[in-house]
C-alpha cells in the first residue's frame, strides 16, 4: 500500500525533479520511481548510519533515509552527487514522511486499535473508522499487557510481533519502555485456562529464548471493540494489585484476583477506618516479623495448628503460645474462622495502603 503511495506522489513530482528521482526501501530495491521502468532496480542497501534528514551521496546518486515507523527504511533518491541533488532527495523525503504518517494513521489497522485501546478516539468515531478500515468490530478479542521486569537487551515488542504474524487478526504495539500490548483475537467462549496457556508461551520464549523476564496481566474478554480500552485498565489493574499484594505469578488475571481486586478499588480512607475498627486493642504494628510469618504458614495450612508446628519445626504448644500472643495483642483468636477472615483482609489492607498503588 505505501509503495502505491509513493509511486504517486513521485511521479507526479517527475517535472519538478527535472531528473530520476525514487525510493528505495532498506534492500536498496527501487519501490518508486519518475522513470517507471527502473521500478524493482536493486541498489546498495541503505547506510544503516545515515541519520533521518541529513543527505549523503554515494556513486552519482543523493540519498536521504526516512522512516516508516521506528527504525529507517525507506530512503529518497535523486540521482547526482552536486548540492542540488541532495537538497532535493531532502525534500522529497520530507515530503514522503508525512504523507505516509498520514496514511499510517489513516488506514493502518494496527494505528487503529491502539488509539481505540488507548481512548485517542471518541466513542462515536470508533464504528465509522472501523467501516472505514474494513475492520471487524463484533469479534471477540482479549487484551494481554506484558511488561518487562529485567533483562531487555532485545525488545519484547520484536518477540511478541513475531509469535503473532497475522497483523489482520493480531495486533501488537508499545506503551512506554517495559510494557507491550498484544491485541488476540480469540474464539467466543473460549476458556480463560487456553488464553493462560497463551500467556505462559509468551514469558517463555521471552525468558527462554532471550533472557527476558516479564509478567503478563490478562484482561476480561471483550466481545465488541468498543470495550477494548476496558479490557487493558483490567490488564494494568491485574498487574498493579499483582505487585500491590506480592503476587509471585508471572500470570496475573482479573478475573481471578478475588478480594485482592476488591480492596485495590476501595478509598483509603475507608482502609484506614477498618484498620482501626479491627485492631481497636492493639495496632497491627506491634506485632514482630515472626510472629507475622508464623500466621501467614497458619493461614496456608487452612488454620490447622498440627501441621503449622510441624511445618515450621515448633512443638504444639509453643504455636499455641504465638496464637495466644495475637489474641491478647489483638483480639482476634486466629483459630476462629471468622476472626482468622478479618485478620487476612486486614494484613491485605494494610499492604495495600503501604504500597501507595497506581490507580488506573
């Protein structure tokens, strides 16, 4: 499509060139020209030095790179190795680079969906260029948010573009440094066990293949493009109450973080009041880094007392020393059910508020 472009707007500018003038693309293949039958002419392959913007010449041709995207592929030529020459590939470049960003933006389908996901669009304006683009709006799709803990010596965006090719179906853009979007498309009432499963192969090659460790939050599956956006705020929220609440999975799910999301959404206010309301005896501050750990094995071993001595190697007895230790401090008798439910949301709580987390 953009080799149309240029050809286009090339040889419409054959008079005023007054000489063969194109475009080359990175290969050093001829995709444009003034003289139509020098189309698909092999050059040198472009300087991968040469800076955007700044003409050079090699042989008895001026050259000048611009860029389609991140990275330069694209360069103008007008042949001569005089001034002039170089002044005009210059401006034919120029030229270029803004009619394909405007293209860019108003045909490419993957523009489009980052604008929809990243609300750069109005509500209303979705459908019509969406009817614009030929582009499927009622098809079920899922947004997964992957973003980079360590390790980014090639970029994740590079890798997660490679394992979805199909740039009809699949799209695949950046937010900022560490964090890449994958847009899936995926078959309705497909089981979230598969779209975890698909996750997982993403942190795998990225950690396997290229040494990069990342995380991937999973937002609810959407059935219309009008809730994409939705769809990623759930990914980074799934990712924030992750980190928020020490959450060691690589896989973060909305849909399954329970009472974890639950408190993220709750005012602070309204966290510190219950803080207050629960530990009325005594603050959750005096209690030392042992004795916390000691409920936290209690909690997972679903408030057995047996197995939590045997698991942390103390008699019985002792273990019933700390419960009873909590329960003065405290009040709550951690071998109550109910007592053992408020304490668990209150320690929640209280990593929550001293997390400071990002609201989306």
């Amino acid at each position: 499509m953009a080799n149309r472009v240029f050809q286009s707007v090339v040889y419409q500018m054959k008079d005023v060139l007054d000489r063969v003038g194109g475009v080359v693309d990175e290969t050093g293949a001829v995709v444009a020209c003034t003289d139509l039958t020098r189309v698909g002419e092999i050059f040198e392959p472009l300087d991968k030095n040469a800076q955007a913007g700044e003409p050079y010449v090699r042989g008895n041709t001026a050259y000048c790179v611009f860029s389609s995207g991140q990275r330069n592929d694209y360069a103008a030529f007008v042949e001569g190795a005089d001034d002039g020459s170089g002044r005009l590939a210059a401006m034919l470049a120029v030229s270029l680079q803004n009619i394909l960003q405007y293209h860019d933006e108003k045909f490419d389908k993957s523009n489009f969906i980052k604008n929809v996901v990243m609300e750069n669009i109005l509500p209303g304006d979705i459908y019509a260029k969406a009817r614009e683009l030929h582009f499927a709006t009622d098809v079920a799709r899922v947004v997964l948010l992957v973003r980079v803990t360590s390790g980014a010596d090639i970029s994740a965006f590079d890798v997660v573009s490679g394992l979805f090719p199909d740039k009809q179906k699949d799209f695949v853009f950046n937010v900022n440094e560490s964090d890449t979007v994958l847009v899936k498309e995926i078959r309705r009432g497909i089981d979230e066990k598969d779209i975890e499963k698909l996750a997982a192969s993403i942190i795998d090659t990225l950690s396997g293949e290229h040494y990069i460790k990342a995380v991937v939050g999973i937002g609810t599956p959407i059935a219309n493009i009008k809730d994409l956006a939705a769809s990623f705020k759930e990914a980074q929220i799934a990712l924030e109450v992750g980190k928020v609440f020490d959450t060691e999975q690589a896989i973060v799910n909305y849909n399954h973080l329970g009472i974890a999301r639950l408190i993220y959404q709750l005012p602070t206010t309204l966290c510190e009041m219950f803080l207050k309301e629960v530990f009325n005896q005594g603050s959750i501050d005096s209690l030392d880094d042992e004795t916390l750990f000691t409920i936290q094995r209690f909690f997972e071993n679903n408030l057995n007392v047996s197995e939590t001595s045997r698991g942390l190697f103390v008699h019985r007895n002792t273990l019933v020393y700390r419960l009873e230790k909590i329960k003065k401090l405290t009040g709550l008798d951690l071998r109550e059910f109910d007592d053992a439910i408020i304490f668990k949301v209150a320690l929640m709580v209280k990593k929550y508020l001293n997390s400071n987390p990002v609201k989306y």
